[in-house]
C-alpha cells in the first residue's frame, strides 16, 4: 500500500494540494496508525493531515474520490451457463492458451480489473502528462495485458469452417473491444489525476511568455488566465517576503537585552541577544503610460503591485497619456481591469508627451517622494519628439530610493525614431526591457530584495 500513498500524494500535487517529505512521514505513520478498514476514518484523517486550506480540502475530496473509486468493470462475454464447460470451447487454441482470453469469454470481471491495474504499472500509465499520451498509453496498456494474442486468436477463428467457432470468435471480440473501452476510460482517470493540472500549467507557462504589447491584442480567455496567474504571482512573492520583518547582525552581541534577559538567572547571560534591524516594507509610486501600444503591461503592472498588499506599506499609481492623473481613488473603488477602462476614458488616446506628463507629477505629487520610495516608471520613452524634460526625471531619481524604467519594446528598440528610452536610461538606477509576466515578476522580486538587508 505504500506505493499507492506515494502514488496518491503525487496525484495531489498534481491538484496543487503542497505536500512536503515532513507531511508525507506524518501521512504514512497516521495511516499505520488508523488503518485501510474505516474509507471514511482514512479519508479524514489524511484529510487532516495533508490538506492545509478550504481550497486544498475541497481539491483533496475530489482528488481522493477519483484515487480511490474503482468503477465496475464491464464484462462484453457473460460467463457460460454450464459451469463445468471450458470457456474457451470453440477458439482455436495452440501451445499455452491465453490468460487473458480466458478471463474475456469467462466474463472474469474482478480478475480482468486486477489485470489491467497490473498492466498498468507495468506500461507506466501514471507518469501521463498531456492529453496527446492518452491513446498511445491506451494501446501500450492493451499491449502489456496481452493484446496482440487475443487479435492472433480473433483472426484464426475467423478462417475456421465451424460456425461454433467462428461465433466464439466473434463473442471474444466483441470482449476485446469492451476491454478497449474500458482501458480508455482507465487511461483518461489516469489522466485527471495526474495530468489535470499539467495542461494548465503548460498553458500558464506559456501565458508567461506572452508578449503584452502583441499585435492584435490579447484574446480575452488569455486575458483572464494571465489576471489569475498575475494575482498568483503576486501572493508567491508576498508568502515569500511578508515574514521577512527583521534580520540579525550576525556577530553583533545586543548588550543591554542581554542583561535584562540574565536577571532571572542571578546576572549569568545564558540567553544571548544579537541585534537585529527592522526591516521597512516596500514604499512603491508607479506611473504608467496607458497609451494604446502600452496599456496592456500597464494593467498588469497595476494588478501585480495591487494584489502586493501583504508586503507593500504604501502604493500611489499614476496613470499618463497626454496628462498625468492619480488613479489611486479608481483602483480603490473598481477592479483594475475596469479601473483601467476608466483611465482610458479620462486621458487615453491621446498624444504621448512624457515631458508634460512629467511636469504634472512634479507641480501636484513631487512630495509623495522620499529615499524609501521606489519610483517604478513604465513606458515606451516614445515622446513624438516633444521635449523630454530630462531635468524632472533627474529631480524624481534624487528625491528617491530607487527609480526603475520597465520600458515594453525590446532594447534594440530604444533610441530609434522618437524614443528617448537612451537619454532617459542614464537617470535610472534599473532600465530593463518588460514585455511578458515571467520578466514583471521577476523585476518586482528584485525590487522587494533590495529592501532586505544582505
């Protein structure tokens, strides 16, 4: 049974149900514990154990049901009502007679259920992982319970001259194409259990490396998948960081907690204190171009800086076309999606002017900067030769920790035509090409990094 519980466990992972080694011991010594005799006790108390979340218990049920729940397997070929005679009287039979053919014209339900679970383990049916392995795997599971001589037998009682046994023929595949039946039927449970998932993060892989200013926009399902994967992406990194609150100087011995702490033990400091330094919570101001060619990055941006509110101690964002507005107060009231929508409404579709843009944050917001602020400023730097106001930039990277350009268009990009992307690089601490959520989370984690001290 041992094997069954590995197997079991890696079929919730596949559920995205966490299982670490430590909880794998502690499932295996609460089995030994509880037994296999009471499904329900050693349901919940796996349940207990290894389920973490409403989520993960609601994924657990399913995943066990489907585990666990063998369907009756259906027999094509009735067992002969005369219990004495051969089920194989009529089939041509040479050397060893077939196990297999045997259990299919005896109509052996249970003794070809247990067969075809053999088989399996033998053709590796549970390391599936696409939906494309499903009939490969279903032949090579026929194949490994011993197909190919029930097709040798089928073939040779139809070239006999007795009808007897040509309709025994005729009955045993009528058997083997149930048997194909429920082989598929096997392979695709096989399938929801472990490669369920294993599509959708195929599909999310991919969505990650999709470029947000793509030609033709994004299809709306890819737009709601990529909502969900940047919200995911956001609470990973904020699990990761959230309960990084302090770190200790190493080597720096904490004189006065010490002695305070060796009072009760007649002034002898068995607990040493070391220092330690609070660590600051990110401080983020972002201000986006929603231009047409560069709202999509700007939405996710927004998104992913919004769901950080775990690790973030303060989040203004700005959104620019022509004008710079706050759309603090829209991300407040709407989800960002539709907050986006209303940003465009007010100050899309206009002509980009960084320089102006400029302008407006450093006359009405200069003030919401300081040097525990990170500036994260995402755009194309494509100013329609307008002047770039290099001097404001140059205030806004003073005034701050950290000033950051996610700029969409590839690097070879910058400088040509009326971009300014290389004038404006000189200012940043980081200018780095963003184009796809793999590369925004990666930049927002080295930003939460830098607020941790080394």
């Amino acid at each position: 049974m041992q094997g069954a519980l590995e197997d079991f466990f890696r079929a919730l992972r596949a559920s995205d149900v966490r299982i670490s080694p430590a909880e794998a011991i502690d499932a295996h010594r609460t089995v030994a514990t509880v037994g296999f005799a009471d499904r329900e006790l050693f349901k919940d108390a796996l349940c207990a154990t290894l389920a973490k979340t409403a989520d993960e218990v609601e994924r657990f049920d399913r995943t066990f049901d489907t585990f666990f729940t063998r369907q009756a397997f259906m027999a094509a070929s009735p067992p002969p009502e005369d219990g004495d005679r051969d089920p194989m009287d009529g089939l041509p039979q040479e050397g060893d007679p077939s196990e297999l053919a045997r259990m299919l014209m005896a109509g052996d339900a249970s003794a070809l259920a247990q067969a075809m679970e053999e088989a399996a383990e033998r053709a590796q049916v549970s390391q599936i992982r696409l939906s494309t392995q499903r009939s490969r795997l279903t032949r090579k599971l026929l194949e490994e319970m011993g197909l190919a001589e029930i097709e040798r037998i089928i073939a040779a009682a139809r070239r006999l001259d007795d009808p007897k046994g040509q309709a025994a023929g005729e009955r045993l595949d009528a058997a083997r194409q149930a048997l194909a039946k429920e082989a598929s039927a096997y392979v695709e449970r096989q399938h929801e259990l472990y490669a369920s998932e294993s599509g959708k993060n195929l599909r999310e892989e991919l969505l990650a490396r999709k470029a947000l200013n793509s030609d033709g926009g994004i299809d709306p399902v890819d737009l709601a998948m990529m909502q969900t994967l940047v919200k995911r992406m956001a609470k990973r990194l904020a699990d990761r960081y959230s309960r990084r609150r302090s770190v200790a100087w190493t080597g720096h011995l904490d004189v006065r907690r010490t002695l305070r702490k060796s009072m009760g033990y007649g002034g002898m400091p068995f607990d040493i204190v070391f220092k330690t330094k609070k660590i600051d919570k990110p401080s983020i101001v972002a201000i986006c171009d929603v231009s047409k060619s560069v709202a999509a990055a700007a939405q996710f941006l927004l998104t992913f800086l919004y769901s950080l509110n775990e690790v973030v101690d303060r989040m203004e964002a700005f959104a620019f076309s022509g004008r710079m507005i706050s759309v603090n107060a829209l991300l407040d009231e709407h989800k960002v999606e539709t907050a986006i929508l209303e940003v465009l409404k007010q100050i899309g579709f206009q002509q980009t002017d960084y320089g102006r843009s400029l302008e407006d944050f450093c006359d009405q917001h200069l003030d919401q900067l300081d040097r525990h602020t990170t500036v994260i400023f995402l755009g194309d730097a494509r100013s329609n030769y307008a002047d770039p106001r290099l001097d404001l930039l140059a205030t806004i990277q003073k005034r701050s920790r950290a000033l950051i350009w996610l700029n969409p268009e590839p690097e070879s990009y910058w400088g040509q035509g009326d971009s300014v992307m290389h004038r404006y690089q000189r200012f940043c601490h980081v200018a780095k090409p963003c184009n796809t959520l793999g590369q925004l989370e990666r930049i927002i984690e080295d930003v939460l990094r830098t607020y941790i001290p080394h």
